[in-house]
C-alpha cells in the first residue's frame, strides 16, 4: 500500500517489468496559490521495488491510497498494471 493523498487514478502510473515495481506521476498542481499550509500538494515522483518471481494481480486506488496485489512465483512479462 501506498499513500497519495490529493492523486487521482489518472495521476498514477504502475508498472512492472523484468522483477522491477515502479509507482510513478508526473503530475504537479497547477494552482497551489492561495494556500496557507499546502500539506498534500502533487508533485513527481518515482517509488521502486524489486520483486522476483511475483505477478501484480491488480492495483487499486481507494480514499488516497494505492494498494497493489501481488501473487507469487508466476512467471509473466507484463508491464503496464491498470489501476482501478
């Protein structure tokens, strides 16, 4: 699981690809004026694991939080992971 608060499903990018997860945006706000404490504000970002022997299931974005489901010693190339 994964905490994005302010990150719609469209912000995100999951991917995995040779036993690399990788949850990435490229987003940032367009209008942070305005604010006195600007707490939860998008930038880019770019967050990394290795996971060897592991398919992604599915990712799913809830209330903020992004939550990835893996399932064990599948071997798959997949890449790009929707998230629902």
């Amino acid at each position: 699981e994964v905490a994005l608060p302010g990150y719609a499903k469209s912000d995100i990018e999951v991917r995995y690809s040779a036993n690399r997860l990788t949850v990435s945006s490229s987003k940032t706000d367009t209008d942070s004026t305005g604010y006195v404490v600007h707490m939860f504000g998008k930038r880019p970002f770019s967050l990394s694991w290795s996971v060897s022997d592991a398919k992604v299931d599915k990712a799913e974005m809830v209330d903020g939080v992004l939550r990835i489901t893996m399932l064990r010693n599948v071997n798959d190339p997949s890449d790009l992971v929707p998230v629902t």
